[in-house]
C-alpha cells in the first residue's frame, strides 16, 4: 500500500446482526453501548447505553433486538429506536447468541440454559446442564441443541413448560 494511503476503518465498533439495511453491534470505543448504525453509509441511528458491557451476541427478529450484558441480563430493545421493551435478569456471563423460536428467546447464561417469553421476557423455564459454559445453540424442529465448553451436546425440548435435556454425546463434540 503506497504511503499516505493506509486503510482506516471507517467505524469503529463490533457488528453482530443485520436487518432492514441496519448493522447492530457493540461500540467499544464508546463505553458500554449496543448501537444501530445504517449500512449505507455507516451513520449512527441510535445508541443505547449501559453500565455495565454487552455481549458480542445478539438476534434480531420482528422488529427487536435481544442482547445481553456481561453481568447476565437480557435486553429486548426496538430495533428501529433502541428504546428498551424489557429487561431480564439471566444470571452469569452469556456465552452464546440468543436464539429465537414460536414466540421464545433461548440463551444461555454460565451453565443454565433459559426460555424466557420473548414479549415480555418473562422466565418460562431454565435447567441446569452438566458444565458451564453452553457456547453454542441451534434449533432442529422443536429441539434446542447446547454445546458447553466442554463439547458436551444437550438436546432440550423447547416447549412452554420446560425443556427436557439430555447429553446426546460424550467427549469431543468434533469428533460427533
């Protein structure tokens, strides 16, 4: 690259999620803040603030925006203002992505996994896996797939009156 012409970034910020020409992320130059800039042209649409860091994981879904903060809670923010709809307490560090199914938000927080109603986010269950860490989740019908630190894979059923959870196998999960 010729002198004088280096690249620069343009933000300076964490991009987790993308939706109707939005970038949302974590500005880390900023302090605690999650915000939504166009991508278009990079400009900021809102900011919102927190004592406390927020998780490089969010999912974005009919409008809202669920990201957790390091200190475990959830935020459902709007997506089109980053006015807060509601707030829920998680527990522990959140080490995976929200995920989002039939009106639920599944996270996992340290070694409980949570369905929380994702209009209010209202508790509608949690369980306790084996290990801490559950760093991965995907949906497969009405299952919920859990990896922890480990490589331990969980299979929880994601209806209204709590999972079912079970190891579907042992050992290294590269290995499955």
């Amino acid at each position: 690259v010729p002198q004088g012409l280096e690249r620069k970034p343009l933000l300076s910020f964490e991009a987790v999620a993308h939706a109707n020409e939005t970038i949302f992320g974590v500005d880390h130059a900023a302090g605690s803040s999650f915000v939504a800039r166009s991508d278009v042209d990079g400009a900021l649409l809102w900011r919102f603030k927190n004592p406390v860091e927020f998780a490089s994981a969010c999912a974005v879904a009919k409008g809202v925006v669920y990201v957790p903060n390091l200190e475990g809670k959830l935020y459902a923010l709007e997506a089109a203002t980053g006015k807060e709809l509601w707030s829920s307490e998680i527990g522990g560090f959140p080490y995976s992505m929200p995920v989002l199914a039939g009106g639920r938000i599944f996270v996992g927080s340290g070694r409980i996994m949570y369905g929380l109603d994702a209009k209010d986010g209202s508790v509608q269950w949690k369980s306790e896996m084996e290990n801490n860490g559950l760093t991965s989740l995907a949906l497969a019908s009405d299952r919920l797939l859990a990896v922890d630190e480990r490589g331990k894979v969980y299979c929880l059923r994601s209806g209204t009156t709590g999972p079912e959870a079970w190891p579907m196998f042992r050992g290294n999960a590269a290995r499955t």
